[in-house]
C-alpha cells in the first residue's frame, strides 16, 4: 500500500478533521498542521507553527529522544511504534501527547506526516491512580488489622502482611492452609462459620488464634461471605486483629469486680450471683442443693492479740484449704469479715455433713504464726441447710443456715449443725 503523497491536496478535507492532531515535516520543519495540532499546541493559528523546527515544541528533557526518532524515520520505511514526549506550548504550558509518525512524499519531496494524541489528562489520571495504589499499598501494608481472604473450604487464599506482627508468620506461609489450622479449639472456628452461614457477616467476633511461637492470643474478626456470579457461597473476606491487650484488661477489671482482694475467691457480690442462680435451677429440675454458713471463732481476739496481719493470712490459708476440699462443682465465696458461705449442688445431707467436718477437722489441727513468732489456732462454726420445694429466694436458704450457725455458736463453737 502506497503512503499518502500530498496530504494538504489529496486528503485536507479528511487530516482536518481528524481529532488528534497532525503535522508534516520536511527535515524537521513543520510544512503542514490541521486544526486540532493547532489547538494542542495553544498556537493562536497555523502561522504560528508554520516554517518552525519541530523540536522547538519538545520539552528539552526529551528532545534527544525526539532527534533519534527522526533519524530513524527514512523514506520507503515502515512507522514506527507509537512514542510519549513531553511538549511545551506556545503558552508555556507542558503537556504530554503520543506521537505516531511514518515517512511520505510531500510536495515531490521526502517528508514525515506526525499524528500526536494529548495524553495529559490520562497520564494525570494514571499518576493519581499510581499515588493512589501507593498510598493504599503503605495502609494496606502498615495496618494493625489483618486481611485474609479464603475459598469456600476455608483454604485462604490471600492474607495480608499485618499477619507477620499479628501471628509472626510470612503471608506466604499462611496461604495455601485452611483457616482451622490456627485456632487453639475448633469450637470458635465452628461459631464464626454459624455465624458466616446464617447471618453473611460477622462484626468484632470473639476467638482466640495461635501464633507462631505457641502463644495463644485474643483476636476480634469482622467478615462476609462472598458469592460467585451464580449467587453460590465461594469463600470469606475480612480482616482480623490482636485484641489480647484489651481482653486482658476486660479480665482483670472482670477478676476486681467478682473476686475478693484478699482470699482470691468469690466476693460476695458474685458468690450470691451465682448462688441464685443455682438456687433456681436446683428449685426447677427438683434437684437438692446445700448451704454452708462458715464463720470463724473468736476472730476479733485473734487480730487484737496477734494483728491483723497474722489475721489476713489465717483467712488466706483458710480459703485456699477450703478450695482444695471442694468439688469442682461447688461454690464458695468470702461473704465479709471472717464468714464464708459454700453451696453444694446436687448434694446429699451426708455429702453436705462430711464436707463441713473435714473443713472443720482440717482447720483444728492447723498451727498458724504471727509476726512475732508466736504460734496460735482458730476453729470454726459451720451452719447447714438444704433447699426445700416451698422455697421462693435463696435468702430462706441463708436464714436457716444462719440459725443452724447460730445454734453451734451456742453450743461451744467449733461445731457443725444442721438446720433441715
């Protein structure tokens, strides 16, 4: 196919009226312009280009590379691959074109016919969506959340690399494992995928996870479910972070609110919580339940003769011997002072019965010292009652032990009594 051989005679009507723009040069000087070169190059008409080098019109940082291009544009030749250079205008203004070129005859002579696209609202564009990929790549890669990604078998297929300070793995290490394989217990695994299922989403989800080191730590996970074009389950996606720091917090305000300072069990706020609640499972199901009443004899003398130090560690001692008599499923708590209280579920009057003797043989036959060296004893009175069908409250159960408490008092203390 035969190159064009005068473009201002045989196709003006058609060059004119191409939107991009187009030149012809003859050994660099521009011989020809359509109109919309004109308006790219911000000339006030075709005069003002006329008879001009075109390098005059290449930003200086780019007009070697717009030389060897020339050079290389010999007549009979194929057109080269299409090129960017920076412009400058005849306002001052740089703008960035593509420039297209291939050799043509001209007028009898040897020239060049350039076509030259305006590129500046594009390359403005890639450089915002390049500023943009980076700033989104620094968030992406600074954040304390960990994204992840997973298929519909919970293989993941994408994590995040807030992973390598959150679980001290590589993301590559991650990926290509299922999710499972770093939960401590599949349970909180199998909650969060209940929760996947029947709502699509979960928000701040409890669940502890495994680093790599062994250590187990808290973490909170918000995600959805994804969907294939077909409307079918394919996998999950969200992020997920460390939230051991607070959850330690929320446990030690949880142990100041519901434990006794100086024993370690349960205060008494807690213990009678609890209590209840046993009360009216034990009242529902028509089960038996037991109340201890435990108060220590004489305790006042105590701290008045041997302080109030020797006095703390008495009832420390005293609560953790209790601790280690009891069944895993009783409870016990430090009502005030030196009285405590045990509820024993489901216990017969005989298991109630020997409970108290073997806390109160235990408690005779300790030695304590106080600060001086000086060796002392303490005993106790114990007071047991159990759950009755007519019983509506709890405080029926602790009025009767009272009095049972109240009765080996009477009777000599370190005693134990029952208040059926």
């Amino acid at each position: 196919m035969n190159a064009p051989t005068d473009p201002a005679a045989d196709n003006d009507d058609l060059l004119s009226s191409l939107p991009n723009g187009v030149l012809v040069l003859s050994e660099g000087v521009i011989q020809w312009v359509n109109p919309a070169i004109v308006l790219l190059l911000e000339a006030g008409s075709p005069h003002d280009l006329l008879g001009r080098m075109a390098t005059n019109f290449v930003y200086s940082a780019d007009q070697s590379h717009a030389l060897q291009r020339l050079q290389k544009q010999r007549p009979g030749e194929n057109a080269l691959p299409p090129t960017q250079y920076r412009v400058q205008t005849c306002e001052g203004n740089i703008r960035i074109v593509l420039v297209s070129s291939r050799p043509i005859r001209y007028l009898g002579g040897d020239a060049i016919l350039v076509s030259a696209m305006d590129m500046s609202d594009h390359s403005a564009m890639e450089e915002r969506l390049r500023i943009s990929e980076q700033n989104f790549r620094r968030m992406f890669d600074n954040m304390q959340d960990v994204y992840y990604r997973t298929d519909a078998q919970g293989v993941v297929q994408m994590v995040g690399p807030g992973v390598r300070r959150v679980l001290g793995y590589e993301p590559e290490e991650i990926m290509g494992r299922t999710a499972e394989s770093y939960y401590p217990r599949s349970s909180d695994r199998d909650a969060f995928k209940k929760v996947i299922q029947e709502k699509g989403e979960a928000a701040d989800f409890p669940g502890q996870m495994v680093r790599k080191d062994g250590q187990v730590i808290d973490i909170s996970i918000s995600s959805h479910a994804m969907h294939d074009e077909n409307g079918q389950f394919c996998g999950i996606e969200g992020i997920y972070r460390d939230v051991t720091q607070r959850k330690n917090l929320e446990r030690a305000l949880q142990r100041l609110a519901t434990t006794d300072s100086l024993t370690g069990i349960s205060n008494r706020r807690d213990f009678m919580d609890k209590a209840l609640q046993a009360f009216q499972l034990a009242q529902r199901y028509q089960q038996t339940l037991a109340l201890l009443m435990l108060d220590l004899d004489h305790f006042k003398s105590i701290n008045d003769k041997h302080g109030h130090t020797a006095g703390d560690e008495a009832l420390v001692n005293f609560a953790h011997m209790v601790k280690s008599l009891l069944r895993e499923s009783d409870l016990f708590g430090r009502l005030g002072g030196e009285e405590f209280c045990i509820v024993m579920q489901s216990a017969r009057s005989q298991e109630a019965k020997l409970l108290a003797q073997r806390i109160r043989d235990h408690l005779e036959n300790s030695v304590f010292q106080d600060v001086a060296g000086q060796d002392f004893r303490v005993t106790v009175s114990i007071g047991i009652t159990f759950n009755r069908t007519e019983d509506k409250h709890i405080q029926k159960l602790i009025e009767r032990a009272d009095k049972a408490l109240y009765q080996a008092k009477r009777d000599g203390r370190n005693r134990v009594r029952e208040q059926p």
